[in-house]
C-alpha cells in the first residue's frame, strides 16, 4: 500500500471546494493541505474533484447478477465479485448488500440468505468496496427470529431492517400480473404459493413483538435499525419507540416530515432523483431533498445511481455539490455509525474519488482509492504524472 499524494484539483473539505493537496499513507488521510511533499505514487488532479468515497447503505442491485433472470441463477461469488466491481466504478467505496429474508422460498428465501452472509464474510478481503451486509428482515417471518437473534449478538449483521411486503402481497393476490411474478420468485406453484399466504398472513397478530424483540437485541448489540416504506407518522413514531432512528423510503411527506422532526434520518432512492420521480408512483425524492426532508439518498436498485443524483441535484440548483454529496457520503456514514469516512479529513480512512466533472449531468469516476489502495482507474495517462512513473521504474 504506498503512500500517495493527490494534488492540482479542487478537493470537498467540509461545506465547500477547496484547492488542496490529500496525503494519504496506511490507508488513512494523514494531510489535507495546500503544500506538496513526497510520495510513492502522486496523482496529478488537474481538472478533477477530490470526493469521500458514496457510502451506500441500502442496495439490492447484486440480485440481478444473482438472477439476472428469473429462475436462472448465477453462484453467490460471482454475483460479489460482479456487484463490486459495479459499485467501485460509479464511486461506491461502501456497500451494504441489503439482503430481503422472507417467509417466501427462491431468491428471497432462507437458503439464501445465509448463502449470502457467509459469502460476504469469507470473500471481503478479495472485495474493493467495504462490503458489509444489511439485513432486511421481512416481519412476517416468524420462523427467522431465533437465527437473527443468533446473528445480532455474534455481530454478523451491519444493519437491521423491518420490511413489512406482507400485506401488499396479500392486496395482489387478485392482480394477475403480480400474482404471477410473486409465484415466478418463489419457485413454488401457484396453489402452493397461495396456501403459503394463507398461513403467514395467520402469524399477524405476532409479528409487533417479533420487531419489538429483535429490536431490543439490535440496540443492545450497537446494530443501527431501520425501518421501511413507514406508512404514518403514527407508525414512525412507534418505531422511533422502538429505537429505530432511520425511516427507509416513508411513502408520503407527512411520515417523513414527522421523522425529520423527530431527529431521524430519513432515506430515499437516488434512482428517484435521476429518473425525475418513483418508477413506483410514490413521492418525489427530489422533492423531499428541496424541502430537506430526505437525510440519504442510496442506489436502491441501480449502482450509478447516488453519483448521479448528487450532481443533478446541483446542476438543477436544488443544492450545492457539497451539500448533495453530503447525502450520499457524510450522512450515510452517520446514520451507519461509521465515524471514519464519509469526509476527505486528516484521520478519516482514504476513501477518495476523482470525478470529471466537465458534463454536469454526466460525471465520469476517473479513479477510486478505497482504503487506501488504488482500486480503479480509467485515464492513467491523465492523473499518474512523469515525475511518479520515473520513480517507480528506477528500482525496477
């Protein structure tokens, strides 16, 4: 890991973009200044911004490298060694693979859910990104609990989430179209899916003190909670009782105004923000951002994502660069307790991108330290200056 030093271009120190120079040695930002000094590998970042790595605290993307088709699976390392090497090259230098385990069987199901646990554990050291695992407990899943407890206290899980889908799927049940891609998924038949709706929907009365429980071990264990889709400001004040500070994607402006309030953060998906609204029909998370009612914005289902967003909302001046980037960098790495990034600092750890900035709407990643290593690099004609590659030939 050699130490390196990042200099000519305009850096996001705090609030603002600054000309300064980024030392970095064992993997942490020693320096952040305006003077040069020596360095194994200098970056030269003329016409570039220095960014904090995006701290993605909520991403399912990695399912369609899992099952780029439905019914047709790909092994569990592939699917992480794919998934990274997407989030890395739009600028993703944490990731927490939001993993759904649900009453139903397939993709979602229980076999996978372990599968991909024990694969992030056994694979991160090969993995750019810091690569972290964020549990989506679907609550209606009674039967997970005892082995979800087991996993909070061994500190297997990075984030805990409560996702309630059940009574969606039970409003479905009557829509062909839905009813047919539920069934697909699980890889049941259809009278046996129906019949496995039947017998969860039978637990209901259950499920409170399941989320109560579970919530009690995470909080105990320094786990950050999550909740997901709040309905009312009602629900979200029952959660927030519970010690679940984060509403992931409340569906309306009352619920998240009543989290903000609260002293939540409040998370939106950057795909929302790219596209111009929900592909679902739900609130405007633009919007949300204008009336700063949205804290996070995470690539949901798509990696480019949350770069993306964070320079549209500047290019539409609904903020600035330095506050957009805080939505996808500072603040999830608040909101997930990770108190050493998220912020280009002398101590943070060296998560750092450089961005091409030259089409506002269309920023290119030129390359990405994480950890202190180079990890990706697309013009190494642009940024690796004469000097640097004259001293690593020498000793060659």
């Amino acid at each position: 890991m050699p130490d390196i030093l990042i200099e000519g271009g305009r850096t996001l120190i705090g609030d603002a973009l600054e000309d300064a120079s980024i030392h970095i040695a064992h993997g942490t930002i020693t320096e952040v200044s305006s003077r040069g000094s020596a360095a194994s590998l200098r970056l030269d970042s003329h016409g570039l911004i220095a960014l904090p790595g995006i701290v993605d605290m909520h991403g399912d993307a990695f399912e369609r490298q899992m099952m780029p088709r439905p019914g047709v699976d790909f092994p569990v390392d592939v699917a992480l060694v794919d998934s990274d090497r997407q989030a890395i090259a739009n600028g993703i230098t944490t990731v927490f693979h939001a993993t759904t385990w649900s009453w139903e069987p397939g993709l979602r199901g229980t076999e996978n859910a372990h599968r991909l646990l024990d694969a992030i554990e056994g694979m991160r050291p090969q993995l750019a990104a810091d690569t972290r695992f964020h549990l989506r407990q679907e609550t209606f899943n009674l039967d997970a609990e005892p082995t979800i407890a087991e996993w909070l206290t061994a500190g297997r899980v990075d984030l805990l989430a409560f996702n309630d889908h059940m009574h969606m799927t039970a409003a479905s049940m009557n829509n062909p179209k839905k009813r047919a891609r539920m069934v697909e998924r699980s890889g049941l038949g259809e009278t046996e899916f129906d019949l496995l709706v039947e017998r969860v929907m039978t637990g209901a009365d259950k499920v409170p003190a399941s989320i109560a429980r579970l919530a009690s071990i995470g909080r105990d264990n320094g786990v950050p909670l999550l909740s997901h889709d709040d309905e009312s400001p009602d629900q979200r004040t029952h959660f927030r009782s519970l010690g679940i500070a984060v509403a992931e994607f409340p569906i309306n402006e009352a619920t998240a105004r009543a989290a903000v309030e609260g002293g939540d953060f409040t998370v939106f998906g950057a795909p929302n923000v790219v596209r111009g609204g929900s592909h679902t029909g739900w609130i405007s998370a633009a919007e949300m951002v204008s009336k700063g009612l949205c804290s996070i914005l995470a690539s949901d289902y798509y990696y480019p994502a949350p770069l993306l967003a964070a320079f549209r909302l500047a290019a539409d001046d609904i903020l600035p660069l330095p506050q957009a980037w805080a939505l996808v960098s500072r603040a999830p790495a608040a909101a997930t307790e990770l108190h050493d990034r998220g912020q280009i600092a002398a101590g943070k750890r060296a998560d750092i991108l450089l961005v091409d900035a030259g089409e506002p709407l269309r920023p290119r990643v030129v390359a990405v330290i994480a950890g202190g290593r180079m990890v990706h690099l697309t013009e190494p004609q642009r940024i690796l200056s004469t000097s640097a590659a004259e001293r690593r030939v020498e000793p060659a």
